[in-house]
C-alpha cells in the first residue's frame, strides 16, 4: 500500500464511538449528523423510482432535471449559477475527492484553515500533496481567523487553498470582507480555492438570502473557485450520499471523466429524492435551521454555565466546540466520558492539533431534553473527579 495511506489516522471520532459500542445508555452526539428521519416526501420519490425500475446508470454528471434544480436553487441564494457549471455526486465527501483529485498532483503545496474536519486535509494528502495549516485562532472559546497568516502561507507556490465555513467544528464563519480579502489574494496568487460551504443553510444570523457567506456572491464563473455542497444536513439526508459541485464550466467536461473512473454515477432513485427536495426545500430547510438553532440555545447556555467550560455560541453549523479547563488529551477524555459518564462526544484532536483539548458536541437533536440530560451528565462526572 502506498506510504501516504499507511500514514493515513482513522477516525478518532469512530474510535470513542467504537468505545461505545453495544451501549444503549450512551448519549451519542459523536457523530455530525440530526437523529431525525429524512422527510416522508423524500423517501417516496427514491420508492417511486425504484418502483418504476429506474436501476440503471445516469449520466455522469448526474440527471438533467437535478442539475437543473440545483442551478434553480443555488439561484435563489446567490447571483444565476446555470446548470451546466452542476456535477452531481454522490455525497459531500466524494465531491471533495473530486475535486482534490482534479486540481492537486504529488509534490504540490496546499494551505488549509483549521481546525477542520479531517477528511479536508487528508484528501491532498492522499494525492501526494505537501499540506500546510493555518490556524483559526481561539478567544473566550469562539474562533476568528487570522487573515494575515493565510495571506502569508499562500503564495505563488500555492495550488490550493481549502476553506469550510461555516466550519466543522468550530462554527467559525467567514465575514464578507475576509472571504473577499482571500479571493483577491488568490486570484493575484494563480490559487485555486476549494470551498466546504455545505453549512451554508445551517447559519443563525440574519442574512437577506438566508445563508452564509458564500464565495459564490462574489465571484465569477472564471474564477479559479470550486464550491461543494450536500443534500446531508440542510435536507436531514446524510445517508443517502448525494451531493453536488459548482465548478467554472472549464472544469466540467473533466470532472464527467473523473466521477466515471471513480463512481460513473449517483443512483438515479437517489437523485430523484434530491429533485423533491429541491423543489420542496422550503418545507424541510427552514425548519431545520429554526430547530437547531434552538437547539443551540439550549445547550451554548447550559454548557457555558458549567464550571471550566469554555464555549462561544457558533454563528454557523450544528456543533457546540468547546474547552474543559484541566483536560488536555481530548481522545483519552473522551473516552472516559463514554465509559464513565455515558456522553458521547467527539475529541477536538480528530480536526488536527489546534483541537487538542477541546470537544465537539453535535447539538442536531430532536428531543432538547437529550441535550439538557448530556449537560447534566456532563457536570454530574465532572464534579467527581
């Protein structure tokens, strides 16, 4: 096997969740994903179409009517993204693939701003890619980034720069005038940007289009920008593996070659629930986005009320990302919470060393009653120790 796979972590996030294992007394909140069933209208156009036999190949770009209603509703919230800039695919993570897979070559640099989820990272290094990280920087337990330093670690050397935001863990968020600062920067570096907004719907601040920041506001077709996007979080999908990519219509005849020589396709019964759930989203979106953020304003409290708790109310995404003061090795403590306390939570380590001693709680939770019990477990274990 090739040395850039052996060198490969697992999943420390599945290593406390296998700490778990067979435990039905645990509070799972490891895992980034709402514990609510995807909508009955979705489910039935994916039975619908497997009723009428549809089992066969699509194109690999994905079916025209999807990429025309991922155009239609990527419309609505940014400047007109026409369809044939749309390459759909099956999920958000082989999205990203895709798009490392085509921009990045063994012995090119790639910056990336963490901490971020894992798979960010490690996808340029499956290809061979020198990656160098660029830190958010943590105040009173929120994050902001610190421009300067990306400016300085991109430069014309650099091939790709890797953005998620609203990011996954920390909630972290792009303002307008930093995600411009950094497409001028790349556009005089010759930098491609590869950015995660697959959050872009689960933002809590007032916005005229109802999202987050995108790159997609402010940039041209032309622009060396690729963005991702999935059906997981805003569309309570995550299982289903659907996702899409919005390229400059450049990369698009290509990126049809990759998807064949990795998947040929999205399944056409999946795709079709993505069509329904694009032309139904104001019936499932928006209420997900008001749960969570109830969600979110029951625990950041409760948990900011515990002692040597250090946590921000995240601006964006479904995690609480938070610090236990006397606690270093994040793994090892979560584990114990498992074992000892019952509460699942991923270890801040799994999204690189700037996570170390810290913890992330996914809060996308159907009964706010479960949250309340997790914090209350949480102090109960803390004032033993």
């Amino acid at each position: 096997m090739r040395q850039a796979i052996q060198d490969l972590e697992a999943s420390r996030i599945r290593e406390v969740a296998n700490a778990g294992l067979g435990r039905d007394d645990v509070l799972p909140f490891w895992f980034g994903e709402s514990d609510e069933v995807t909508p009955d209208f979705i489910r039935q156009a994916a039975i619908d179409s497997l009723q009428k036999g549809e089992t066969f190949y699509a194109h690999n770009l994905g079916l025209p009517e999807l990429r025309e209603a991922v155009g239609s509703y990527m419309s609505r919230l940014h400047p007109r993204i026409d369809a044939g800039r749309i390459a759909i695919t099956s999920g958000g993570v082989n999205a990203l693939m895709l798009a490392v897979q085509a921009l990045v070559d063994a012995g090119d640099e790639v910056v990336a701003i963490t901490p971020v989820w894992p798979n960010l990272t490690a996808q340029p290094a499956i290809m061979g890619a020198t990656v160098r990280c660029v830190p958010l920087v943590a105040k009173d337990g929120e994050w902001t980034l610190d421009l300067q330093a990306v400016r300085a670690a991109v430069t014309g050397k650099t091939r790709l720069l890797i953005v998620n935001a609203p990011n996954n863990p920390t909630g972290w968020t792009l303002t307008r005038e930093e995600q411009q600062a950094l497409l001028d920067h790349c556009r005089a570096s010759g930098t491609w940007i590869l950015a995660d907004e697959v959050y872009e719907r689960l933002y809590y601040e007032p916005t005229p289009n109802g999202c987050a920041p995108s790159f997609l506001d402010i940039s041209v077709s032309e622009d060396r920008l690729v963005v991702v996007h999935s059906f997981s979080k805003s569309f309570l999908m995550t299982g289903w593996r659907l996702g899409w990519l919005v390229l400059p219509p450049s990369l698009v005849d290509g990126m049809g070659k990759i998807i064949e020589f990795n998947t040929s396709c999205a399944s056409v019964f999946t795709q079709r629930a993505g069509v329904v759930a694009l032309q139904r989203t104001d019936e499932v979106t928006p209420r997900v986005v008001a749960h969570l953020k109830q969600c979110r304003d029951t625990l950041v409290p409760l948990l900011a009320a515990v002692p040597g708790v250090k946590v921000a109310a995240a601006k964006g995404g479904m995690y609480a990302f938070f610090r236990l003061e006397g606690f270093g090795d994040s793994l090892a403590l979560a584990k114990r919470l498992v074992l000892e306390a019952g509460l699942g939570l991923a270890p801040g380590a799994a999204f690189g060393p700037e996570g170390e001693g810290w913890l992330r709680w996914c809060f996308a939770s159907r009964d706010l009653g479960r949250l309340e019990e997790g914090v209350r477990r949480l102090r109960a274990w803390l004032t033993a120790q």
